[in-house]
C-alpha cells in the first residue's frame, strides 16, 4: 500500500519502502514576537509592556523562561500584583488560560488568586516546581472574556508569596465544550517504528511551553487522559495545539501535540481535514505488526468531534498492544 506520512517525525513510505524525513522542530519562543498566535492559540508574555506590574512585582531574568524573562515578587500583600492586559478573543465566551510559572523546591507550595476583567477568579492553589529558572507543569483554568483586546487575567497574592509568572496561553472560545462535529475527516494512525527518528518524540511537549499534557507521543483513551495526535496547528482554520479530539469510530480522546505535514498538504491543498492519531508500537512491539496495524485502522470519511464534551462513551481497547502485538 502506497502511504505518505510527512508529519513530525512520520515517514514517506511508497511502494513498501520506507524514506525517513527530518523531525519538524519549531523555534517559535525565540522567532516570533509577543504575543503570537499559533492557530487559535494566542500566548501573552508576563513581561509585556502593556501588562500592569505593580509593587514589588518585578521583571526577573529566567534562563528556562519563554523570552527569558519573568514576573518575581508577586504577593505578600494585594498592591504587588502582576496584570496581563490587552487579551484579545474573536467572541464573547469562556475560554481556557494555561498559566506558566516557576517555582523553586525551596518555596514550598504557593498559590494565586485571580481577577478576570477585575472580576473575582478562581484561586490556584498548590502550586510548586523545583526550578525558578524553569516552568513547573502549566496549569489551566477556565476565563470569561468579553470579544474584543480589553481583556485581563491578574495575578495576586495578599497574604503570602505567590510563584513568579512566565506567560500565559488563552485557547479555545467554544463557550461550553458542547463540542462540533466535523465530517469527511481523513483517520491515519503513526507509532513508534515510523516516527522519525524512531521513538516517541512530538513537536509539541508539554515541557516546551505548548499547552498541551505529554512531553512525548502517548496513547489514551478518555478526555482527562487522552493519546497524541497529529495534525496541521499551524495554518489557519484546522486545527489548535493542545485542542482535544473525540473519534466517534474508536470511541476515544485526543489531544493534538504533533505536526503532520501530509495534513497540512491536505488541508492546504483542498480544505481535507486528517489528523494523524498515535498508536503506540513502542518496543517490544514488531514493527511490521505495527505499520500493517496502522493501514488496517486508516480510514476516510469519518467524523470527529471537536472540543467534545467530556461523557462520550469510551472503548478501553488499545488501539495497539506492544506487549502481544494485538492490533484494536
């Protein structure tokens, strides 16, 4: 069988043989300006100049940080405050804000409370890391924005120290996650035997700053855990880094966390959706069981939710077992 896989880290493999391509890395903390937009994901520096940084809130040097700089001394009082202004959403809606912080073992666990649009938001509450010059694990919550730039996230902490601020993400806009239906979407699968290099490598880790939930290619099954997938996150209109998934045929969730270049041909060329879901293969899997799992599995036409609610029903069945080699 004649297949194209191009993605980040998948393989050209015509005629049953196998042309591995270069891994598509991104750079994008370094290339672009702030804030950026990666599809309709929207990142907004903690050291902006249009951000309020107030009291003994003070731009720090962070070596691990997005742009190599973060908000210290937020807290021990409610005039030391870090406000990010100026978020810019296309509907009015509730929308997710992944927050990227620092914390080091040393702080103990802290917390924020939280203003939205000088409203009152909900309080983040132990938070800790182990490097000030490195993001701990991002976490996310849930913003009500009003269309349109006039919008804020404020950071405080009036009675004890609050953690230091890198950026933040603001996603979604679906105002609810009552989810939407896509139709005729292209379903091709990837594993480790066809990634390039072979392995489990995604060009969107949640330890590079994306908002997304692993650091490589993992398989899932339910929306609090779901598997990778793959797909075109960089041109307008398909789909977001770290939106999640549900494929109604295998009856699971995923988030996307790798870029697919055939998707991208696809969606670019002819307005095709496809995404590409990971299907694990990971040793002691046989290769070949796995790519002759991932032709059987591929199929056209189907239909996906985006933004899904969160009670689909779930099949447990892996869509391939490494230990016996059993395809789904």
């Amino acid at each position: 069988m004649s297949r194209i896989r191009t993605g980040a880290g998948h393989f050209v493999e015509l005629v049953g043989r196998k042309r591995f391509t270069p891994r598509f890395f991104l750079s994008l903390a370094i290339a672009l300006p702030l804030p950026f937009v990666l599809h309709a994901q929207t990142v907004y520096e903690g050291n902006a100049s249009a951000n309020a940084i107030e009291g003994t809130a003070v731009v720090e040097s962070c070596s691990g940080c997005l742009n190599g700089e973060r908000i210290g001394n937020i807290g021990n009082g409610s005039a030391n405050y870090l406000r990010i202004k100026s978020i810019s959403v296309p509907t009015t809606g509730t929308y997710t804000v992944t927050l990227y912080y620092t914390e080091g073992s040393d702080g103990g666990a802290r917390s924020f409370t939280t203003q939205i649009n000088d409203v009152t938001g909900p309080t983040l509450s132990n938070l800790t890391g182990s490097s000030w010059t490195s993001p701990a694990a991002p976490v996310t919550f849930q913003a009500s924005f009003t269309a349109g730039s006039g919008n804020s996230v404020g950071f405080f902490n009036a009675s004890g120290p609050a953690p230091d601020v890198d950026h933040i993400t603001v996603s979604g806009g679906s105002g609810g996650g009552g989810g939407t239906t896509l139709s005729n979407v292209y379903v091709t699968l990837f594993g480790w035997p066809d990634n390039s290099p072979a392995g489990d490598a995604i060009a969107y880790p949640a330890n590079a700053g994306f908002p997304t939930i692993h650091n490589v290619a993992t398989a899932g099954q339910t929306y609090s855990s779901p598997g990778t997938f793959a797909s075109d996150a960089l041109s307008n209109g398909e789909l977001s880094v770290g939106e999640i998934v549900y494929d109604a045929h295998f009856q699971k969730y995923f988030i996307l966390e790798d870029e697919c270049v055939a998707c991208e041909a696809d969606w670019n060329n002819s307005g095709k959706r496809h995404i590409d879901l990971w299907i694990g293969g990971n040793p002691p899997a046989n290769d070949t069981d796995v790519d002759n799992c991932e032709d059987a599995l591929t199929l056209d036409g189907q239909s996906i939710i985006a933004n899904p609610p969160s009670t689909e029903p779930v099949n447990t069945t892996p869509l391939y077992d490494s230990n016996t080699n059993t395809c789904w």
